[in-house]
C-alpha cells in the first residue's frame, strides 16, 4: 500500500475509534443533569436524573485521584436514581488549597480531610429531601470516610450506608461503620484480606461475597475478578455491586447495569494516539539520530542512574508545594546532563529546533490527548496554581528527555536498550526513595505515572523522533513530562 494511502488508512481507523468511543461515553451522561459549585474552598460535582429526590451518595477519590476517575461510580449511580456529590479533596484536581498536617499521623493530615469530607457530606444533606445519606470512596478515602462516618454518628447524623472500594483502614470496629460493602480487586491480595478482616469482625466463619450480620451491622466483602488497585475503578463488577448494596440499603431497585467504561475510555485514547502517527508523518524528513556505542550506552546509563541520588539526596529541601515535585525535577536535570555529558559531542548539537514537529507533538500530548483523559478518566487540567510547579518542573523533564532521545536514538534503538533505559531510570529513583524514606517514599507512586507517561506519550515522541530528529521528540517530550507530573500529585504545603 502506499505511503500516503496508509497513512489515511490509519487517520480513518483512529477516528472511527475515537468517534464510537465518544459516542458511548457520552451515553452514559445523558439525560444526567451535571452541575459543578463549591462547598467552601471544595470542587464539587453533582450528578442527577432530572428533579430527582433520592438519596445521596457522597463520593470520594483516593491519593493522587480526582472526581473524574470515579466517574464510573458518579455517573452510574446518578443513572440508577441516586443523587451523587463528587468531590476533589485538598490538594488534588480542581482543588486549589494544598494538602497540609502530618501525614503519618490520625490527627493531621487525616483529620483534615475528614472534616472537609464531613463538610461535602453537610451540603449533601442540604439538598432537598436529602434524608438517607451513603459514603462511597476509593483507597486513599476508604479510611477517610471510615471515619467521617464514625463521626456523623457521635454528632448523631448517622451514614446509612458505607461501599470502601479497595479499603484499608484501622477504624473500623465490630459496631462501626453498621452497614459497610468493601470491594476489592482481585490481584489485590493484601486489601483483599483487609476486607475480610472487617468481615471477620462480625462473622468469623463468613467468607468473600457472604453476608455478615449482627444485630444492626451488616458487612460483605466482594471480589472484582481480574482487576488490579485502578482497575476496580472501572469493573463492571464493582459497579453493580456497588448499587446493589446501595440499593438494599434504601430499599430500592435499580434497572440499569454497568457498561464497559474502562473498554471504550482505553478506546478513545488509542484511537488519540494512532491518529498522531500520520500527522507526525507530514513534517519534512530531520536528521536521524546519532548510533551510541553500546559501551557508550552501557556507561551514559548506569553512572547517573545510581551517582543522581547520591548527589542530590543529602542536600535535599523541599522547596515546591507539591509533594517530591522538587526532589523529581532535581533528580531528572542531573540525570539528563550526566547523560549528556557522559554521551559526547553528538548530544551537544541541541540547535535548530525543529519548531513546528515539537508543537504538534507537545499540543497533541498536552491538548487533545489531555482533554479527553480529564473529561472521562482523570484530572489533566491544572487550576492556576500548578502553573509555576509545571514551569518548574520543565527544567528537569526537558534536559532528561532530550538526553533519554539521544540515549535511545529518539525511541529507535534496539528494545532492549529502551528496557533498559527505563528500569535504570526506575532504579536511580529506588536508591533516591532508600535514602532519604522519610521524605522521597512518595517517589515511588510517581513510577506508574512514568510507566504510562512512556507507553502513550514515549510511542507518539517516537513517531516524531524518527520523522523529525531527536530534539523534537526531547523537547516535545519534556514539556508533556512536566505537565503530566505537574497534574498528578498532589499539593501540599508544609505548614
């Protein structure tokens, strides 16, 4: 087939994809009313059918969430006759004040987010006719809503019902929560068992999907089969079960089942990033990218995957209010210009920029690939705030990338070399987190970010890298990093 006529070919395939996937994803908003206020300084969305009165479902993201990846829960919820209030907690999405207190303490950072949670769960029952209340959370927010719920029953406003999507949280009693669903994955062995062990306190002898009762307590753990921490997110399973419960709870019944969201939202997003490849095709032919020894490779490598932590660790101060942002951009401007240093003279040869590749590159990884992840899936838009941290960070991811472009000949080395680039990367950031624990634990939840970062972005960089040359991809390349880093973490200031 020739050139111009396949690349059609594959623009026609993706948009097709991306228009089916649309289609039914929409699907599952319509005929919802959707609106967005705050309660306080607290982003919330609401989900409803028209002049509905039903019961509200206060829902609640986990760490480094947001409202739009529970939108499974939110939307299906709504469709099933619920009132649903979906919030960002501090620090995280559209939320603009930062995370704050002591972490690793009940009393701070954890008692924070139960009041402002208990605050969302008062503007719940302000809505009209808003007379049965349930508390719906994932991870993060499984102990968060715990103990929200334990709270509203000492202030006598009871929960009647809590669902803690991949629970673990040492709050809970044999009397308390009174009716609590735990839903986990099935690859999540651990939470799993947490689950069963909320169970256990009611009913030694009951096992996954039995039903727990005491008197007034009533406990079910459920398994999501073939699903992972993220993945119960989007099970149908999980879904169901969720308004099942619910349902039970209220003495209601529900007509609707859960669709295939996860499918049709990994859809539109391949079809996103397969109708790059021909548009990346249409700039002029670049320069190919340089061929690195493979002794050169083997030492531009390892020394600054394991010299970065030693370098900087010691002298390590948090200076950005986003948690390990700084330390992230810090350790990847050394990882790149030991990389380029370590790499010769060919790395050097940064100028010209090919302009318009690493526009299209950057606008399509940031804009259109980043607009559809945060309608359907998860917070891509960054509120005012996060600006600088983004600007501060390029400083870092732009020097990495170029340096990783030259590394891996701009994505068309040898898989292994590509492999391996990674895992050293992964590596460097290991020995960072082993060092310092106390404060650079929080790096290793920044790998998966990497791991997809690489997969979706790392293929589009390499369709520009091979048409257009290595510093267009780099650069294109870094600027995405930044942002995708920039969105993802959560503020939070040390106060």
């Amino acid at each position: 087939m020739p050139r111009s006529r396949k690349h059609l070919a594959i623009l026609i395939a993706a948009a097709v994809m991306i228009v089916l996937s649309v289609f039914n994803l929409e699907r599952e908003r319509a005929g919802l009313d959707i609106s967005s206020f705050d309660v306080g300084t607290t982003p919330v969305t609401l989900y409803s059918l028209p002049d509905q009165n039903g019961p509200v479902v206060v829902v609640a993201h986990g760490f480094a969430g947001s409202r739009q990846i529970m939108q499974s829960y939110s939307l299906h919820l709504a469709q099933a006759g619920y009132r649903v209030l979906a919030f960002d907690y501090e620090g995280h999405g559209k939320n603009p004040v930062p995370m704050s207190g002591d972490v690793t303490s009940v009393n701070g950072t954890t008692a924070l987010l139960v009041a402002e949670t208990r605050r969302v769960i008062a503007a719940a029952r302000a809505l009209p006719g808003a007379s049965q209340i349930a508390l719906l959370g994932h991870s993060m927010a499984t102990d968060i809503i715990v103990r929200a719920s334990i709270a509203e029953s000492a202030a006598g406003t009871p929960i009647d019902a809590v669902v803690a999507i991949s629970m673990f949280s040492q709050a809970v009693t044999a009397q308390s929560p009174q009716r609590l669903l735990v839903i986990s994955g099935q690859w999540e062995s651990f939470l799993r068992q947490a689950g069963l062990d909320a169970v256990h306190l009611v009913d030694p002898a009951a096992g996954e999907g039995d039903l727990a009762v005491d008197g007034l307590v009533s406990r079910r753990a459920v398994v999501a089969p073939s699903v992972e921490h993220v993945g119960v997110l989007f099970s149908p399973t999980a879904v169901d079960e969720a308004v099942a419960w619910l349902d039970a709870t209220f003495e209601r019944h529900s007509s609707v089942s859960a669709g295939h969201r996860g499918w049709w939202i990994l859809a539109l997003l391949a079809g996103i990033v397969v109708a790059f490849h021909p548009i990346a095709a249409l700039f002029p032919k670049g320069p190919d990218a340089p061929v690195v020894s493979t002794r050169r490779f083997v030492l531009a490598t390892m020394a600054p995957a394991i010299a970065t932590p030693f370098l900087i660790t010691p002298f390590y101060e948090n200076f950005l209010p986003v948690l390990v942002a700084d330390y992230l951009m810090l350790h990847l401007a050394v990882y790149g210009a030991l990389q380029i240093a370590l790499l010769g003279r060919n790395a050097w040869r940064i100028w010209p920029v090919p302009v318009l590749p690493t526009i299209a590159l950057t606008l399509w990884g940031i804009l259109v690939f980043g607009l559809a992840l945060d309608r359907y899936a998860a917070n891509f838009w960054p509120t005012p705030e996060r600006l600088p941290i983004i600007a501060a960070l390029c400083l870092g991811t732009v020097p990495f990338m170029i340096a990783d472009g030259y590394v891996t000949q701009a994505g068309q080395s040898r898989l292994w070399r590509r492999f391996t680039a990674r895992i050293f990367l992964f590596l460097s950031l290991g020995i960072a987190a082993a060092l310092d624990p106390e404060n650079l634990t929080f790096v290793l939840i920044v790998l998966p970010v990497f791991v997809l970062f690489f997969l979706v972005h790392g293929l589009m960089g390499r369709w520009i890298g091979r048409q257009s040359g290595t510093v267009a991809a780099g650069l294109g390349l870094g600027l995405c990093l930044a942002w995708a880093l920039g969105v993802s973490f959560p503020l939070f200031a040390n106060l």
